[in-house]
C-alpha cells in the first residue's frame, strides 16, 4: 500500500502501477499530513507501518522552520492513527545517515549513538542542511512518541542509497555515487562515501517488522566506498563509459564522509546481499536505461 498527498495526487504514477502484481497487490491512497484521520483507511486492520516519505527541499525554496515542522507534524500524525488503529505493533521510521553525520564527533565511524548537532547545522548551513535538521528532528520526535505512548517505533539509518530505482526522477543518492560521470547535474562530490544497496535498505525494513524486540535507531550501511575503489569497479564493468582522472576528482573534493557502523543491525541476526560492485552496476544500468548516462 502507497500514500499520496493530496498535493500529488494528480501526478503520474505509472511507474508503480506498471509493476508485476500491482494490480493484485498495490492499492494507493490518497492522504493528508496535516489530516491524521486522513490516515485511518490505510492503516486500519495493519500491524506494522513503513513511513519512509519526508519533505525534500535542497534548493532551500522555504524556511527550515516549515519544512521541520511539516515533518514532525506529519510524522506524529501518522503515528498517533497508528495508536488509535489497536492493531499496528511496530512503525519503522526511515531515517537518514544525515542525522547521525553532523554530530560534534570527529570518529572515522559512527553509530546509533551519534546525533547530528541541529545548532551547529543552522550556523553553518552546508548543503542540505535543511534536510539535515528536518531529518534529525523527526526521528527524535518519533522515538519519544513510541516511548511515551507504548508504541513499537524503530528507526532506520541508511546512508547512500544505491542502485536501480523505478522512480523516473534520478534519486540524489545514486546521483551522489556517480557524480564523477553525471558532472554537473549533481552538486554533491565525495572522496569516500559509505553505501547500501536500495534492497537491502527493503529488506531491512521487513527485518525490523519482523523482529520479535526491536529497539531504538539502527544503522544501515554495507561499505564504505572510496572514489578509487568506485572508479576501478566502474571501468572494469562499464569501459565505454569517460571517467574522469583521479587527480582530477581530487581537485573537485576533499569530502570523506564519515563511515555508520551497522553492528547494531548485524548482530540482531540482519545479513546483507549486496555488495559495492552490485550497487554500482545496477545503477549504471539503471541510468543508461532512463537516459541519465
């Protein structure tokens, strides 16, 4: 089941109905954030709820204010139709690697036990910063509410999410990945970037549901990828592609993102199927079949 907001309705959404089964399996709604009763069709008879959407806006068109608040409110809204539903156990939350990222720790890797540092974000105001704090924010939000109400709330962190996509729209995470082959169109360029697959990000939503003592934040991350690493892969794989040199990637970036250790999830019996170079080929076949490379 899929929810649309009101204010998407409209848009084209062939991309899903156009999957094997859709027309036996998916069923797509439309809802409201501002409106939890909005909520209360979908979520009626459920015992588990993914909210994996959140307000996206990089480009900075409304105040950080609104776009936080747009988040938390809708979240908690969604939330509260889950307590009153009697049947829903557990919510996961998708979080962002963004809300652990930030943090005033300067470790080389992170964990669940990192929170992005929202004051010092809205000084510095790096790119995405919005998002950041919105992300950070809600998941704070969300946890506490599963706290105090008696409800089941997990959350997980992913980072950079890479790998095919059926969304026509290219995601700025696999964008991120290849910045070195799409140039400009991606303002975001690393040195080293830690990635998961798009399914083992699924699987680990249906891991969480499933898990009979799930508790608190998990994080979800595969590999850390240096751009060397990525490019050799990418040139073995993919030799018609124009890569650009090394040196030349350095003088872009000295970005090093810091890697999120995903202990937690491992060590609560989840396995991942995927490694960096399944992530960056389905990607690029992905691309080149949407017409991006």
């Amino acid at each position: 089941m899929i929810l649309f907001s009101i204010a998407e309705h409209k848009k084209d959404v062939n991309f899903l109905t156009n999957l094997p089964g859709a027309s036996q399996k998916l069923r797509i709604l439309i809802a409201d954030l501002s409106n939890p009763e909005s909520f209360k069709e979908a979520i009626e008879g459920c015992i588990g709820v993914f909210h994996v959407a959140t307000p996206v806006d990089f480009e900075e068109k409304e105040p950080e204010e609104i776009v936080t608040k747009r988040s938390i409110d809708g979240a908690l809204g969604i939330l509260k139709a889950c307590l009153t539903s009697k049947t829903v156990k557990t919510v996961v939350y998708t979080s962002s690697a963004s809300a652990v990222d930030y943090s005033a720790k300067e470790d080389e890797v992170k964990d669940e036990s990192s929170w992005t540092d929202v004051d010092s974000l809205r000084t510095s105001k790096p790119f995405g910063w919005s998002y950041a704090v919105s992300k950070t924010l809600t998941e704070k939000a969300v946890l506490e509410f599963g706290q105090q109400n008696g409800l089941d709330v997990v959350t997980l962190i992913p980072t950079f999410v890479v790998g095919c996509f059926i969304c026509p729209k290219l995601p700025g995470s696999v964008g991120s990945a290849l910045y070195f082959l799409l140039g400009k169109k991606v303002p975001f360029a690393y040195l080293q970037l830690p990635m998961v697959h798009v399914d083992d990000v699924a699987r680990a939503h249906v891991f969480l549901l499933e898990h009979p003592k799930p508790r608190g934040r998990y994080s979800c991350s595969a590999r850390l990828a240096t751009v060397e690493k990525v490019i050799e892969i990418v040139s073995a794989k993919f030799p018609e592609l124009q890569i650009p040199t090394i040196d030349s990637l350095r003088e872009r970036t000295s970005l090093k993102v810091s890697d999120l250790s995903p202990k937690k999830l491992r060590d609560a019996g989840f396995e991942f199927k995927y490694g960096l170079e399944e992530m960056l080929v389905d990607a690029i076949g992905c691309c080149k079949e949407k017409g991006y490379l």
